[in-house]
C-alpha cells in the first residue's frame, strides 16, 4: 500500500470538498473531511472496478449510506479517474450538473444507488451483498467465477440511529453476509450537537447481537485500515462492522469536532485557514495533488489487468456454459427464459385477486428465474410463496442455501423495500416484496427511493381495501391506495378480478423504469365478463371498458379493484329503474396512466357528456379530475372492525348504495 | 400473591379467549393462550388501576404492544372488572363492539392506545414513561407524589423485527427510563414459521447495547415474574427487558408452538382439545372460573384502598400547592397558562414560515407550559428550540434533567412520531415533533395512528417543497403534502405567511381532536398584504380570499403556502397584460377543512362562476376538484439539486409560467 500517495489522495478529497462547497455556498463538509482517508484507501487500495465500464457486473459496491457527504464520492470518483471532470465538481449543486447535492443513481458515473435519507443506504448494501451471493450460486462454476465481489459501505451516527438500518442488519447477520463490509463513520457529532445528547448505546455490542464480527480502528490510519478490512474479509461467515473514529470536518481548525462542521461550507476565511493546515495551495482553487492524479494512473493499470482476468475467465466461462451465458444476458436484458404460461380464469368464477396473483406468480416465477423476493411475514396471507427450484432444494435463500429465492425478511416492511432496491441495483435479478396495503405506510420511504431510481421492482400489497374485515381500522386502507397514487412514477395498479391481475404482473414484470404496486383483495371477486377481446391491451393504457351498452352511454361507472364489480351490481340496479339508461362500465385499474393518456383514449373510454360516477373504497382524491365529488361513492374516514360485509353495510359502501347515489343524483 | 387464584385468572383468559375467536371466527389465540400468566399477573398482582375509573391520571399503563393478541386484554380486563361484560366479549370483532379485532384507543374502557402496527406499541409505553417523568417532575412535592406509575408493555417476535422498536428502545435507554418494564413474550413463531428462519439475532444484548437492565425467565412462573418484576423496579436508572419463553397457543395440542396458533381460530375439534387438556368445562362456553372472578373482587379493593390513598394525597397536595392544582386542571383542560403573545409581523417584511414558526413557538411554549416536544436532529433548521424554563435549568428533557420540556429524538423519525403518541396518551402534556416535510414519509405509520386515535399533536414540517434547493431531490417534497392531506382526521394546514403561521400554531394548539400538520417554507416569503381584517376568522374555515377586486371576479387564483406569494405575482403579470379583468386571490392553508365547509363558505369564497386556477409546488392531486387539471400550475415529477429559483426555473415553477398557463387558458 502506497501510504504517500493515499495521503495525497485525502489531501485532495479534502481541497475538492471545500471549494467545492464553498462555490456551491452549499453543501456538507463535516463527512469529506472527516473520512477522506476511508475514500483514498477504499479506490486507492481495496476496491475492485473500471472507471471506463462503471456498470462492470462484477464490480465491487461502495455505498455512502450518509448520503448527505457526497462530495466524498464525487471527489474520489474524479481523482480515480470515472468520467466526472472539474468542472462537473465545480457545477456541485447545481441544476443539471453531475454532482447534485446528494448522490444520485443514474446521474453520476460510480454512483451505486441514491442516498440522503438515512439508514436506507445500508441496508441497501444488504441487498447488494444478498444479490451477490444469489448470482455467485446461480453462475459461478468450478473454475469460473464470475461473480465475486464485496460490498462496502459508509454509515454515519444518523444511519446507525434509523431504524431501518436495524431491521437490515438484524437479518444482514441472519443470513451471514461475509461479503458485506460496513464502516461507521464514528465521529460522534450530529446536527444538533455531539451524539451524547441522544445516542448514547453501544453500537459495537448491538451489531455482536446482530450477528456481526465488530472490529474498531482509527480514520486516519492507512494500515489500520489495511489490517482491519483483510480481517472483516476473512470472516466470510458474517458480515463486519468496522467502526472507525474520526473527527467531523477535520482540518477545519475552528469547525472540526463539532456540529458546525457538518451541513454549512466552511466560509471563505475558515477554509483558507483550513487548507493553510492541510497544506493546500491557497491560489488554486480545486487543487488536486498532481501525485494523486499520477497515483491513479498507475492504479488504473492494475485495476486493467485484473478486469481483463476478469474478462478472460469470464469469456472461457461462456464459452465452457453457452445455455448458462444466454441465460445470464437474459437477467440482464430483463427477458424471460420462455413465456410466461399464465393461468386462465373462468368468468363468473370467485377468487381473490390475491389468490389469483399466487397462481400468476407461480407462472411468472418460472418463466423468469431471476425474479426473487418475498413477505414481511405474510407469505400465506400475501400468497407469495415461491416453487423449489427445478434442482430441488429448498426455495428459501439462506446462509446454507445460496440459491434460494424466496426471502423470509421478518416483520420488517422497511429494511425488506430497502433490500429490495439494493437487490434490483445490483443487475441481473427482479425482485418484488410483499405485506398488506396498509402497511405501505412503513415501506413508504424506500418506494419513494425506488421510484426515484426508476428500479423496477414490484410491490405485492394485499388487504386492500376496508374488506379485511375483522382486524379492523389499523389494517383496514382508506388512505393508502390515493397516498400510493401520489408518488411520481410509481405505477399503482388495482385489478379487478383474476384476468386482470394475470395481466398486471405480466406489466409490472415487463416494466423496466420504475416500480409497480399491486394492490390485491383479500376476498372472493367474481371473474368479470369483459366485452372487447382486446381488454389486455387497452388496460395497458390505465383503463378500458368492461361493459358497454349498444348505443352511447348516458352513464360511464368507473371503478378499480373490486369496486368495479360493486359498479356492475350497481349498474343492474339502476337499470332495474330506468332500463332506458345506457350505462357503461370502465375497469380504472392504473388511474395515473389513464390519465397520462392521450384525450383521445380518455374520450372514448368516458365517453362525453355522458354522466360519470365512481365508486372507491377509499378517499375520493384524485377521482374528481373525471367525476364531480357528489358523484363519487367513497370512504372519507378509518373503518371499523367487522366481517367485510358488515364493515361495509356501517359505511355505506354498498352496491345499494352506491344506485341510490346515482338515483339521486340523476334527479336533480 | 395467591398462585392459586392467578392459576384460574389465566385459565379463564383462555377460556375466553378460545370462544371469542372461536364464535368471531377470526382472531389471534397464539398470544392470549401463550401469555395468559403475563395478564393474570400484571393486572391480578402487579399493576394499580381502578377499573371504576379507567383514566385515573396516577394509573399505571399496560400496552399490548403485540396488539393482534388483543383477546389477552379483554379478557384480563373483563375479569378485572373493567366495564366490558361478557356480552362484550362475545360480540369480539364485530361491527360497534367494544371489543374490535385489535385494540382500540377511545373505543374500550382500559385500553390504553390503539396497537396491531408492530413495533408502535414500544415506542408508545416509551412515551408515557417519558410523560410519567416530566409530570412527576413538574407537580409532585415532597410529601406529595401525584405522579409515580409504571408502564408496562408486552412485546413480541413481531415488535422486535420492526425498526421503530429499536430506535424507541435506544432513545429509551439513554434517557434510562426505569420505570418502563417491557416483558418480551419469546415464543419463537412468528406467521410464516419458527422465527429461526429470519431473526436469530440476540435480543438481550441488543438491549444491554441500548442500556436496559435485560432479564429472563419462564411465562408460566408467576414467582419468576414477580421476582423479575420487582428487579425491574428496583434498577430506577435503566429501563428493563425481561424475557419470557413461552409456548405460543399454550394449551391447543395440536397446534401449541408453532404459527399455526398464531392468527386463526382454533376450529371447533382443537377448541374442545384445548379445553378439555386446560380443565375447562367443554358445555359452558365463555365459561371463567368463580373463583377468578371472586379474587378480583378481593384484588379491587385492595386497588380501591391504594387508589383512595392517593386520592388522599392529591387532595391534600392540592390544598397546599392551590396554584399547581390549578395548573395541572390547565393541563388536562388544554387550557393556556395565559393569552399566547404572539409576534407580529409587517407586510411586506420577508420571512421563512418556519422562522416565523419558531418565533411564534417561543410565544405559545410560554403560553402552554404543558408543550413539550423536539425535532429528529434537525432542532436549528426547522427552528423549534424551546426557551429555558423560567427556573433557569436547561430546556432539554434527560435522564439528570426531568423536568426538560425539548426532547432530543435523535435522527429517529419514526419513534419520535410514535413516542409521541405515547405523551399524548398519557394525557398532561401537549406535544410536538418535527423535521423536513418530504421526511413525513418516515412517520406515516405513527401519524396515521395518531389520527386514528384522534390525538392532538403537531407536526412541524418544515423544508416544505422544491425551495429547499440544492438538497435536490431525496429531500424536496413533492408528493409529500398532498400524501398527508390523504390521511383522514389529520389537519394540514400550510401557512402562506408569516401571519398565517401564527394563526395555524394556534388552531394546532386549539385543535383537541387530531393531529395537525404544520408545513413551513424553507425560504423567505414576504409577509402578505391582506384585504379582509378578519381573514383569520376565515382561515379556520380552510381558506380565505387575501385579496379582493372591487366587483365580482373572472378569476380566482387559489393556493397555499409559497404558492400564494407566487399567485399574487402572477396576478400581477396577467393585470399587466389584461387590466380589465377581476382577479381574486385565495390561500387555501387547509384545503381538507375547505372542502368539508358548507357549500355556501365555499361559493363565497370561489365566487363562480368565476374560472379557477390553482397553483401548486407538487402534485395537483386533489386539486381538480375546484379546479380542471388544466388551469392548475403543478409538478408532476421529482426535483432537482440546485439553488432554489434555479430549480424553479427549471421546472417551469414561476410567477411568469403561472401568468403564461392563465393566458394561454383564457385564449381558449
């Protein structure tokens, strides 16, 4: 280890990062300065990867768990040589620039996944190392291995306290992750002061709890360092936890150790006084040492030779296994091995769209192998088991059973849609979770994150309206399918019955940027008979109709999920009254597509001026943009505890009563 | 203790709670079988409580944090002697009983907070003994203890997964509440089998990390429970976890120990096994034995001795201290110390709401002396400090300072929101949390409960839309705001000013029946000019019309917070280009309480048939039902990292692009 050149190298993470953040007059300095040595020594010494081919499939992962120092990784990912430049670094904050203010996946070059809200970067590290064990089994061979990789990450005080760092790691150590490699950026500041005010446990303890192997060491000790990660390696039975004390914004001489240096440039004369002690040029503003530069040159070479081993085996390895490389480029070009052989439903036959799912999943499963995931506990009621492999060994990933699909992720709903991001960031596998509806609410971060990302995961939410029944209000959604709704590029889909969900996991599966909500009943739904054939392929548009009259509708009923058949028993009732009305039914089962298409489909699905009404077992929000709010049947308060039926008699949530809203309305 | 009668106590829980779930045909017996003793214990030999008198302020507080175990509470009450008769218990989940599926705050006398969301329950005994704490602090006297109770909570497999039990747990060690017990019912089962397929972590040490005295033993001991029990309280510096082996289902032979106990009735053959291995009478169904019914007879008057000696006390502690008495009836009666001395502000003078907040804070901290409250480590950016309390001593609530009002929650959303339920619960104190808007989504499961639970805490949310800036995206709400309006019985009001942030602190203070939500702009706005002096009359009504043309108006511009400001310059703009028209401009700080005003308010204020625009930092969800989607100014996607008006700019979020979008509307 070239100790010199690695000084050079912090020295320069640390002149970046003040200027940097001062030009930005924004930014937080406190993590760069204090855990520079952890950058130089992690892509100057330990790391694995290309900066000509960021995307390399086996790469090792860095993960600034503490997103909010990004200048960390924008600073180190220049010196070592990936596509971001000065003047990137110099447009840090700005809108449009490489280096916005805090790392985001798919923006930056070497950026692994997006951080800022804490706690969710480790645990997607988890993911990460979970997804690196899955493709080591599925691909590796005796003298092949492709996949081989470690995952380290970066977590601060802020992480350490989220609890869904614990939720992550909790099952991190279950399943032994020797290959994940955390380090806690231990300098015991906070934004609102040193961390004794509130954090006060024993950290180190609590991973040993967790089953970690927990070493401890110093920042600013290259061998230290060196000695400590080659341990953490040797322990492939756990993952380690390397807790390094540091100080906050160091070389900041009047900042460092405190909150101060954390979130707020340094200030133009308390940088100059910094860079004075560090030794860096005062005249040139974004210096870098010339031997950090000269320093990744060299690396960069051997970085070369071992990804061209690399390349090697991997080409040898293809071509000793042709059936196992197609199926490889398969995961990664998001293809099926064959198609999916879903399965058919018969109209008027009464399934739960959740059992329906678990039938489609048995298909979807199969036809794509790389496809994993699992509950937060509710795999029966989610119905989300999946097959034994075709080898015949247990389904279940595990410490011992590598190739397992199937993730037992614990009434953890949090760290399990974290995971799940770390998992579809790592390439090569889909993967999907699973809980009630209502219960989004504890995965609801995350899901922003993956929205955010554009991962294509998918989200099995059961339960899904006040039908649940008997457990009542806390597990009953009201709010939560609209609260879904409003999260940008999330596609929320509701089917109506069997059919509809087939074809719905068929779209969440085909769907490559950005993650899909299946949102599921719990009770029996009658398969709809559906008038067009086509339906499949108007319901990609978000709606299509499921029954229409001969002649133009004076009436349009729109609903989604199992509303829709409270609509067609509504619609007979109506007509019972005034059977010269021509009612339409429209199935809604992805409202923010619907809407998103052309006015065109939105007219000829709604067909105007007829009269729309809509019924949701839920919040009216967002329905108003096609039906007035006096014409929508919905539920504005929690539920109640009851048989399903019973809870809806209370609420007024019936057919009935949703023909005598239409009665009414059509007197006035 | 009588062994004897404690033994027919548990058996009757049982008992009950076979037939319960049996005749409900839905319901959790793994739980109520399994820690049967736990109950018969706590409420036969442990607890003081006057089941006449469910609220007495001095009780001490049980939360079965496992909440879908919830037949263990009503039938331990039921034989307590609470008022739920076993009429009550037979009509267990059904719609309007007293006795919902899981146990609801408001709905059943004993029940002392609404639980079936995991890991919430913790967190919430962690908050009423924070509150025992600081009222004890506050009001008891030498010679005179008013508040001196324990809270005692039981938690499962289930809690302990959950991450918000270890951030609740964590912030509980440091503050080393002693008088908080958590016995942790180890039955080693969660629903999707053995916990040994998820969760092998160690959970004593994880609580000795986190400073709790940790002990252990067996469920069906009850001299191990009491001796544990008196351990517990013997250690007043740290707050205990005492571990229970128990057998899930005790007593069901066929399905004891394993999930299939857990969340379905035993069916009618294993119900009669289970009976008849238990000793209870197979032909009287919801049978309880005599004689437990007979040791609560004796067991309430011992607790009505207790209580009358308390009573006692209080009185005399009341007669001696007549202003403490007066203030602690404020506190109960959520009446103010004194009219708050609120600031106030110049138009046209440029303020953050949330500086204004903080300022206004200060005014109604002094006012109610009972708000107590604090922020995720973010106490200086969304300016919520307290001021020191007038003794002088420090603001901030800890193990060596009780009678501290700020609470340092650490970087721990989620139990903060749920700890705070808890203050509330406990009745006294009034309090708030705080952090940045788009971080709402990391206490969605605790404000939902809050909601549901109608509890009046405030929320202040500050950083509240794209204005945040170079933070980028990770932190710049979007969705954020119209996610909370989602969520019924949550008041979210979004001042546009600073004026306005005074009257919200206000209706949140004044408010009794839910939680509100203060949304506070990171950036400055100009204090708005408003025509009607009146206008905060109005705003309790949701919204209100600032500016006013002199006859009936073609336009109405509507919006809330910044958008206000925003709305007022594009006013401007289209004047300048078409002096005739009438422009009104409306703030609409609470659109819920708006849209449930009689249609009168509403007309009044949106004058149709005046065209309606709207303008809004995030989505229009919700919106268009005052306004087509057309005529609303939105952002239907994430932001981006940059200086704000930047990022404005960028996505086309101006006064101008507000002015062009009316323009190009009236041209149709």
């Amino acid at each position: 280890m070239d100790k010199k050149s690695l000084h050079s190298v912090a020295l320069s993470m640390r002149s970046l990062t003040i200027d940097a953040i001062q030009k930005a007059n924004s930014g937080h300095p406190g993590l760069p300065l204090g855990a520079a040595e952890l950058g130089a020594f992690l892509y100057g010494a330990a790391m694995k990867y290309d900066p000509a081919d960021p995307s390399w499939i086996d790469r090792d992962r860095f993960v600034l768990s503490a997103g909010h120092g990004s200048m960390f990784l924008y600073s180190i990912l220049h010196l070592a040589g990936f596509p971001i430049s000065i003047d990137d670094i110099k447009a840090f904050r700005q809108v449009g620039s490489k280096c916005p203010g805090h790392p985001e996946y798919g923006v930056t070059p070497g950026v692994e996944t997006t951080t800022g809200p804490l706690g969710q970067g480790i645990a997607m590290a988890v993911g990460m190392a979970i997804a690196e064990r899955m493709m080591g089994s599925k691909f590796n061979r005796p003298g092949f291995t492709v996949f081989d990789h470690y995952t380290y990450t970066l977590v601060g005080d802020g992480c350490l306290m989220e609890g869904v760092s614990s939720e992550a790691c909790s099952l991190a150590g279950h399943l032994g992750l020797g290959k994940l490699i955390a380090y806690y950026d231990s300098n015991a500041v906070s934004i609102d002061g040193p961390t004794s005010i509130t954090f006060t446990e024993d950290v180190g303890k609590r991973f040993e709890a967790y089953g970690w192997q927990v070493l401890s060491g110093d920042m600013y000790d290259f061998e230290g360092l060196e000695t400590l990660t080659a341990k953490a390696k040797t322990d492939a039975g756990r993952p380690s936890l390397i807790i390094l004390k540091s100080v906050i914004g160091k070389g900041s001489p009047n900042k460092q150790g405190t909150s101060g240096a954390h979130g707020s440039p340094l200030g133009e004369e308390e940088a100059a006084k910094a860079k004075a002690i560090l030794g860096i040029p005062l005249d040139q503003p974004f210096w870098a040492a010339p031997e950090a530069y000269a320093f990744f040159e060299k690396r960069r070479v051997e970085l070369a030779a071992a990804k061209a081993a690399w390349q090697k085996t991997y080409e040898a390895w293809g071509k000793a296994n042709p059936e196992l490389s197609e199926e490889l480029s398969r995961w990664y070009f998001n293809r099926p091995a064959k198609e999916p052989d879903l399965p058919s439903f018969t109209a008027g036959d009464k399934i739960a769209t959740r059992n329906a799912s678990g039938k489609v999943l048995a298909a979807i499963a199969t036809a794509w192998p790389n496809l994993v995931g699992g509950s937060a506990d509710l795999q029966n009621p989610n119905v989300v088991g999946l097959p034994a492999d075709p080898a015949g060994s247990s389904s279940v990933f595990g410490k011992d059973n590598p190739g397992g699909r199937y993730l037992h992720f614990g009434v953890r709903e949090f760290a399990m849609t974290a995971i799940t991001n770390g998992i579809a960031l790592h390439g090569g596998l889909r993967a999907f979770t699973a809980t009630f509806l209502v219960f989004a609410d504890y995965m609801r971060p995350a899901i922003r994150l993956a929205a955010l990302m554009k991962l294509p995961v998918v989200y099995v939410l059961t339960h899904d309206s006040i039908f649940v029944g008997e457990d009542g209000p806390t597990h009953q959604p009201i709010e939560s399918l609209t609260a879904l709704r409003t999260i940008p590029n999330l596609t929320v889909l509701r089917p109506a019955d069997a059919e509809e969900t087939a074809v719905a996991w068929r779209q969440a599966m085909e769907r490559t940027d950005g993650p899909t909500v299946l949102a599921l009943s719990r009770q029996n739904l009658p398969v709809v008979v559906k008038d067009d054939p086509e339906w499949p392929y108007t319901m990609a548009l978000g709606a299509y109709v499921v029954r229409n009259p001969k002649v133009a509708p004076d009436l349009v009923l729109a609903a989604s999920g199992s509303e829709v058949s409270l609509a067609l028993a509504a619609a007979d009732l109506v007509s019972g009254k005034k059977p010269n009305l021509a009612i339409r039914i429209v199935s809604v089962p992805d409202r923010g597509t619907f809407y998103k298409a052309p006015a065109a489909v939105r007219d000829a699905i709604l067909s105007p001026p007829a009269k729309i009404f809509v019924a949701e077992a839920g919040i009216s929000m967002g329905w108003e943009r096609i039906a007035p709010f006096e014409n929508i049947l919905s539920i504005e308060r929690f539920g109640e505890s009851g048989p399903g039926d019973k809870v809806a008699a209370a609420l007024g949530f019936t057919a009935q009563a949703f023909a005598d809203l239409i009665m009414a309305r059509l007197m006035k």
